[in-house]
C-alpha cells in the first residue's frame, strides 16, 4: 500500500523497508529503471514523437538528402538531353522539382504516420481499390512515354499509378494473409494469388516487367512469412522461373535487354550498351570520386537522373559513396526486422515486412543495374532518383510503415513493477 504525505512522498518506514518517491504508473519502465520520467507534452503530437521509431525515420530523412545532392549531380545531364534549338532546359530543372517533390511528399509521409493502426489499415485498402481501378484505365488513357503507357495525365499533373499502388497493396496482401492465422480454412492464399496476377498482367500490358517482378517477389515473400509448406516454396521457384522464360520468349524489350546483357545478337560496332555505360561511370569516380559537378562519363548515360543516378553518385562521389548509400538501406531493412521482434500481431509483421521487402528489392535491382550485375531495367533509387510519383509514393508508403511500427516505449519493454518497488 502506498503511503502519501501532502507533499506526494512517502512517510519513513522502519528500517530494512523501502521508501519510494509517488511516481505517475509507468513512469520507471523504459529501459528496465525506475525514475525516469513521461514526457511532459499529452500533445496528440506529443504522443506520436514519443511513439515514432525516429531511428527508422532519420535513416529515410539521410536517403532524401542524399536524394536531393545526387539529383542535382545529375539534373545537367537530364537537361542537356531534353533542350533543344528553340528551348533551353535550366541545368538545375530537375533539382528544383525534386525539391518541390520531397517538399509535397514529407508532410504526407508524417500525416499518415499519426494514423491509428486501424486507420492506417484502411487509408491503404481505400488507395489500393482507387489505384487497382486507374491501372486499369492506363491502357484507355494512358500517356506513352519511350513505348511505354505506364502515365496518366500531362506535364506536371503526369503521375504513374503503379507507384501508388505498390505499398497501398502490400498492405492489402498483408491483411488477407493474416487472416489465414485466425482460420487456416479460409482461401486466402489463392484470393491473394489471384489478385497479384491481375495486377501482374495489367502491369506486363504497359509494359513494365520490372514493377511486375517487384509485385510477385513481395507476395513470394509474404507466403514465405505465413509459414507455407516445401512444396508450395518449389512451386513459387517453379512460377518465378516460368515468367522469366515468358518474359524473354513473348517480352521483345525484355528480350533485347537480356541479350545485351549476355553479349547475345550484339553488333560489336553498335557501341557500349546501357549497363556498360553505367558501370564505365560508377568505376570511374574511383574510391573518393572526381568531386561535385566533376563528373564527364555521367554525360553518355540515358535517365542519368533516375535509372542510373547510381552511377552519377560513383562517379562524383566515389565508391565509398555508393558503399554508405548500400549501408543505409541495409541499416532500414535492419532497424525494421528488430523493431518487429517484440510484435505479435500478425497484420502488423507481414505489412511492416512487406513494405520493407518493397523498398529492399526496388534498391538491389537498381544498384545492380548500375554496377552490371543485372540486365537493364526501369527501376529508380527509392528517396534517390528523380521522379514526383516515386517520391511521393515512397513517402505513403514510409509513412505506413511507421504508423504499424509504432509504439508506446514505457510500456512494451518490461513487466508491471509495483509503486512500493516491491
């Protein structure tokens, strides 16, 4: 029982007792010590600070800075290609829109982190429906770009519904899949095979293989965390390795890109390919890089803003550049696993995950095209390359990330400890 004096402290007690100062409940329970005190704010922003895993949202916070000095690395180049006689492209044009982007795609990020779980849950659900509906209507209305429909909308309005899709649908994947811990009867897995195989063809309609096999990839890694048997892990090797000879069979673009990769049908006088281009830039900045704006190799690479702005960060900044971007991605997929430790929510694990899985994969693809250990491929830099639907997108889908991962630090981390400290 606790014993209080008008002053809220505890009488004296005979000796070989205790004596306590009153405390708020939970005051003493993060890091397994008594005494150290709540934050004084009750703030409904107070609470989302206390709560956020800052840690995981600095790291997002460097790869947007980063970002931002690459892009302006690489806007020259970007702008040279698309100036013509009549029109010149300031050099910095696609920094001062990156700019822009990350401006719009924070507050964004930081509002839908507030979020309840609940909520957070739902806002996803809405936005996959939304977006599952105009990847339909792409082919309809759609704007092509270098052969690809893959927009909608013009000019500055132009965004890529994909993008949005990605995290609103690994969400949606995650909810279904945690159902099947409830009741193993239900059908989830094939409704969730079903759903990623319209979206896979809707996607190989545009085309875009590269954003379909981030899709497959993330289910695959989804069952995989659901606990499917041996049998069902060969059949998804089986099916990954049926669409990739589909791709190269009935994919021409896929096809070519492949052969260039492998030396295959190539004119020896056609000049460097893509991947060869990219790997030229990335080794000639050497360790340390030739310096800010130093760059000359950056200036034959196509989309050096975004597919290959890899190679633009190897080149100015060096390898060992490109070694801590590497680092700070393996630095979210850890900081993630750990925070999902202590978590038993199943939705909360697969969904966290899977976002993660996401980011992870869209990142290796990229830097491997960059340093020629995959064949070339339309895939950005996550937070890194230029590109307002990306950037945007990315930023929902942190944000979602951080609202799962959320959580109360004075109580999740020790047991109930009595006021008396008995």
């Amino acid at each position: 029982m606790i014993g209080r004096s008008g002053q809220g402290e505890a009488p004296a007690t005979g000796e070989g007792q205790r004596s306590f100062a009153f405390e708020p409940p939970f005051a003493g329970v993060a890091a397994g010590r008594v005494g150290r005190p709540l934050p004084r704010g009750r703030s409904a922003l107070a609470i989302w600070f206390w709560e956020i895993d800052r840690v995981l949202l600095a790291l997002i916070l460097i790869l947007i800075c980063i970002g931002l000095v690459a892009v302006a690395a690489a806007s020259p180049v970007a702008a040279i290609d698309r100036s013509t006689s009549a029109v010149a492209v300031n050099p910095l044009h696609y920094f001062y829109r990156q700019f822009l982007w990350a401006g719009l795609g924070l507050p964004v990020m930081l509002v839908i982190s507030m979020l309840p779980r609940v909520q957070a849950r739902r806002f996803a659900m809405f936005l996959a429906a939304f977006c599952t509906v105009l990847l339909v209507m792409v082919p309809l209305i759609g704007t092509s770009i270098n052969g690809a429909t893959r927009w909608i909308g013009t000019g500055f309005l132009r965004f890529q519904p994909s993008e949005f899709l990605k995290p609103a649908f690994v969400v949606s994947l995650a909810w279904l899949l945690s159902l099947r811990a409830k009741d193993k009867a239900l059908p989830v897995i094939p409704l969730t095979a079903l759903l990623t195989g319209i979206v896979a063809i809707l996607l190989m309609k545009q085309p875009d293989f590269g954003q379909t096999v981030i899709y497959c990839a993330v289910w695959a890694g989804l069952l995989l965390l659901t606990g499917v048997s041996m049998r069902a892990i060969a059949g998804l090797g089986a099916g990954a390795l049926a669409l990739f000879v589909a791709a190269y069979l009935f994919y021409a673009n896929g096809r070519e890109r492949i052969n260039a990769f492998l030396g295959l049908g190539t004119d020896a006088g056609g000049g460097p390919t893509q991947v060869e281009l990219a790997r030229a830039t990335i080794t000639n900045g050497g360790f340390t890089g030739v310096g800010p704006g130093g760059g000359q190799a950056k200036f034959h690479l196509p989309e050096a803003h975004t597919d290959y702005i890899f190679s633009v960060i190897g080149e100015e900044f060096g390898l060992l550049a490109c070694i801590a971007i590497a680092l700070v991605y393996a630095a979210i997929v850890v900081r993630v696993m750990v925070r999902l430790l202590d978590e038993d929510d199943p939705f909360i694990i697969l969904a966290a995950a899977g976002l993660t899985m996401e980011m992870a994969l869209q990142a290796i693809i990229n830097m491997g095209v960059n340093t020629q250990l995959f064949p070339s491929k339309g895939m950005t830099l996550p937070f890194i390359s230029y590109g307002g639907s990306s950037m945007i997108a990315l930023c929902i889908g942190v944000g979602l990330l951080l609202a799962f991962t959320r959580r109360n630090p004075y109580l999740a981390r020790t047991p109930y400890v009595r006021w008396s400290g008995r």
